[in-house]
C-alpha cells in the first residue's frame, strides 16, 4: 500500500535537522567561543523559558541551557563570570547578548546518546584559567631546572609599617586599612 500524505505543523522544525554538531572530543577542559544566544522555551515543559548559549570548540558546537528558575541560575552567574562579566549579587536585568563573542574555558566529558558517542559540556570557567599547553610545561620544567641550578639567597621580604609605627607618626587607622596592611606571617 502506498504512503498517504499527512498534515504535519513544521512551524518549528530547524533546517538541517538540529544547529548542533557535538563532535566527540577526548575529555577534558577546551578554549570555547560563545556564538550565539536564543530565547527558548523547554520541550517537556513550554511554558518554561530559558536561554540556549551555542558555544564553540574547534569545528564542533554545543549547546548550554540555561533556566531561570532559582535552583538553576547558578549557571547563569557563573558563564558570565567565565566570560568576564559580573554579575552582582542584587535582583537585576541581564542581557545575555553581553557575553557572546566571547570566550570562555569549557570541561567536555563523554555523551552517549542512540548509541553513537558525543561530548557534551559539563561546566564553564574562565579561559585564563586553562591549563598551559605541553609546550609550556616543558619550557616551565626547563626553567625550574635552570632555577634549582642556581644558588642565590632569598631576596629580603619587604616590611610592612605596624600599628605601632603609624600611631607614632601620629596618624591612626581604620580596622579596614589595618587589615589590608595585615601580613599573612602576621595572622
């Protein structure tokens, strides 16, 4: 019997049949872009709104949802801190649009999804805080070489003026100033 034509709605249907190419990549942390941000709203529950962040890695793209309820927006504050923009701690408008085009440190870790293996992201971080490539490490492990080598005497620690000086001068301070002047040998 041959197939009957159907009534189907693709209002919603994306081109290409989904924006994301999660190629697998070995775990591990990855210098990631951020290229776009959407308005989405939750497949199991439509009536939940929430941001879909597209990051990129390499060729790949992944996706990073984002929902505004208070358990979740953790993970707000913590892209935008990975992407260098604070987030004080007040009630407040964001725009998500701030952070995209820039980049962030991501974790990748291993997804298994109908059988075929993915990566997906696990967290986000600042990209300064990425590990050093080998090369760096070797030429660091070079340096610490060359330092163990040498014998030079530690160089005096700088000292601080005290409470005891600065009252003698006749100056007095605030507990804020004392406790930025505070070493921590002091403590």
């Amino acid at each position: 019997m041959p197939a009957k034509a159907m009534m189907l709605d693709m209002t919603d249907v994306k081109d290409g049949g989904g924006a994301f190419n999660k190629k697998h990549r070995r775990p591990g942390d990855y210098k990631a872009k951020i290229t776009q941000v959407q308005d989405v709203r939750k497949k199991d529950d439509p009536t939940k709104k929430m941001w879909l962040f597209t990051f990129e890695v390499g060729t790949g793209t992944y996706p990073y949802y984002c929902t505004f309820d208070a358990k979740s927006l953790w993970k707000i504050k913590q892209l935008f801190a990975a992407a260098g923009v604070p987030v004080p701690k007040k009630k407040q408008k964001l725009d998500p649009n701030k952070v995209v085009k820039k980049f962030i440190g991501v974790t990748l870790d291993d997804d298994d999804y109908a059988d075929k293996l993915r990566s997906s992201v696990e967290s986000v971080f600042p990209v300064s805080e990425l590990e050093e490539s080998d090369e760096d490490e070797e030429d660091e492990d070079n340096d610490e070489e060359d330092e163990d080598q040498e014998d030079e005497e530690p160089q005096p620690k700088k000292v601080k003026k005290t409470k005891k000086v600065e009252k003698a001068k006749g100056k007095k301070k605030s507990k804020k100033d004392e406790l930025k002047e505070l070493d921590v040998e002091d403590i």
